[in-house]
C-alpha cells in the first residue's frame, strides 16, 4: 500500500514535478526506441488512422501507462506467450528497454506516417520469426504465431481501453469504443493475427474461449512478482516508488476478476480503492498538466495539415482505407 504523505506531493506542478516525477518517466520511456519511428514527414500524410481516430484519442493519454502494465500482467496467463518473454525477452535484466520498445511500437504505429508504421510492423515480424522455443511443458512455440499475436493484441488494446475509461476525464465508449478495437485490429492482422476481434462483444467473447488454454505457471508467478515488487535501493527516487506503486496498484485493479484469482493479487477492497483511485487520477493529471500533449500527437497533427508533396497525393486515400 502507499502511503498517503508520499501521495500528497503528486499534485504538484512545475518544476519540482518536472524534475522528481515526469523527467524520469520520460527518460524510461525514451530508454530503448525503435528505429524507423518518426512523425514529421511525409507532408499531409495522416498514417494508418488518422486525427479523426478512436486510436489517437486512447493512445494520448497518460492513462496507457496504466494500461500497458496491466496487459503485461494478463499476457503471463498464457503459456506459450510467456515462455517466448521468459526465453528472448531479457525483461528482467532491461525492463525499462522493453518497455520502450513497446511503446516505441504503439506510438509509432498510431502517429507515425503509413510508411513508418509498415516499416515498424514489418521490423517487428521479423524479430517475431526469430522468437521460438519449447515451453515447460514441452510444447513448441514460436511469436510469429497467429494465436499469439492475437492473444497480445487482445490484451493490449482491452487493458489499453480499460484504463482510457476508467482514469481519462472525457473516455471515448459505445460506439467509439468499437470503433478503437475495428482499427487496432489492423495491426495485428499485418502483424499475422487471425480472428482478431474487432468489437467489444467481440473481445468479451474471445476472452471467455481461451481462458481454458490460460494458466499461471511458474514462469508466470514469477513474471508478476517482478512486474509488482516496490522499486528498492540506494537513490531511488521516493516520488518515483510512489508512482510505480500506484500504477501498480491500479493495474491489478484493471484485471479481470479471473484473470487476478489465477495470479494470486488481491482484488482491491473498499480501503484501497479509497488511496489507489484517487492517487492515480492526481497522478495521471498531474502528467497531462506537466508534460502537455506529447510530441508525437503534436507532430503527427503538423504533418496531416501540411500541404501534400507532389506525387503523394494518393498517401491520403491509401491510408483512410485501411482505417475504414
């Protein structure tokens, strides 16, 4: 549990907040970046969604920190997708490098031009051929598998709207709702997904057939207890191991009821409730207050309203079919 004196000092703006809170976070998610990410160019390109997108308004929002853990944790249940993290991943020796990466991925995919989004998709195939194994229990697995490149994709782009509704002040929902999973659905069919969900009832339902194939083996206890434990040692910042614990905590809160008996977390009670949710809100504004819009919304925007070069007229048209 947090504590609430430690919680006191998240509302704060400007320079101390800069300097405790939001330069760290930034510097993580700046650890390890993709190649090819990029969102300047070119002019009038408006990439695989565009600003009128369900996407860019999810992916804006601070709220996808939040989010991104509480994929993490629910992506262990699966034995095969574990086993591939657990063998080629490195996660615990640099987890803020694989955090980065991720990141590096969404963002580049939702705000980058079509071109940098295809180069991103197909940079990560490749590495997804190359990630293959056997798991504990003898099965073979490989990430350029269908099944689980949708189980990911699920995970994410559900926890990602998860978090979206619960912690940012104007959320998109009904049909809006359905309209970010129709367009996320796209990347993770080009990165080889099939039957990828494209509606809530959709992802309702695809969640309830694979839970049989779901367990929490070792691999997976283990994977948790290193995602959840405190931040320790010598100079760590204590704003910092506040926040974690709160996006910890807010997390495990976003997991379905299910999803947290098979990992063994503690559903939030009424007490915690009381010091997670609202420490989480003064966190996540507290960023939105601080950091502002972020570069890559603030760059793709520039770039959609610039004036075409000659001879791309037709990026345009192109990438307003794919998100039709």
């Amino acid at each position: 549990m947090v504590s609430m004196p430690t919680l006191g000092t998240l509302p704060l703006i400007g320079g101390p907040l800069r300097n405790q809170l939001l330069a760290p976070v930034a510097r993580s998610l700046a650890a390890d970046r993709l190649p090819f990410e990029q969102y300047t160019d070119p002019p009038g390109d408006p990439g695989l969604f565009g600003p009128g997108s369900a996407t860019w308004r999810v992916h804006a929002d601070p709220s996808m920190l939040v989010g991104g853990l509480a994929a993490l944790l629910l992506q262990t249940l699966h034995p095969l997708a574990m086993a591939g993290v657990e063998e080629h991943s490195g996660y615990r020796d640099d987890p803020l490098g694989r955090l980065s990466r991720t990141g590096s991925f969404v963002t580049g995919t939702t705000y980058g031009s079509t071109e940098a989004a295809e180069r991103l998709i197909k940079l990560v195939k490749g590495i997804h051929r190359k990630v293959r194994g056997a798991a504990p229990d003898g099965r073979p697995y490989s990430a350029d598998d269908p099944d689980l490149v949708t189980w990911v994709h699920v995970t994410e782009v559900s926890s990602f709207l998860r978090a979206h509704q619960r912690f940012t002040p104007f959320p998109v929902r009904g049909d809006q709702a359905d309209r970010y999973f129709h367009e996320m659905a796209t990347i993770a069919e080009r990165l080889g997904g099939e039957g990828v969900p494209r509606s809530r009832v959709a992802v309702r339902s695809y969640l309830r057939r694979i839970r049989p194939e779901l367990e929490a083996g070792d691999q997976a206890m283990g994977a948790v207890a290193f995602l959840t434990r405190p931040m320790q040692g010598r100079g760590v910042n204590p704003l910092m191991t506040a926040a974690h614990q709160v996006v910890i905590q807010s997390a495990v809160g976003l997991l379905p009821p299910w999803a947290r008996d098979m990992l063994g977390l503690r559903p939030p009670n009424l007490a915690s409730q009381a010091v997670v949710l609202p420490a989480a809100h003064a966190l996540l504004g507290a960023l939105r207050f601080a950091g502002g819009e972020p570069v890559a919304l603030v760059e793709a925007r520039r770039r959609v309203a610039a004036e075409p070069a000659a001879g791309r007229s037709g990026a345009r048209t192109a990438s307003a079919a794919v998100s039709a």
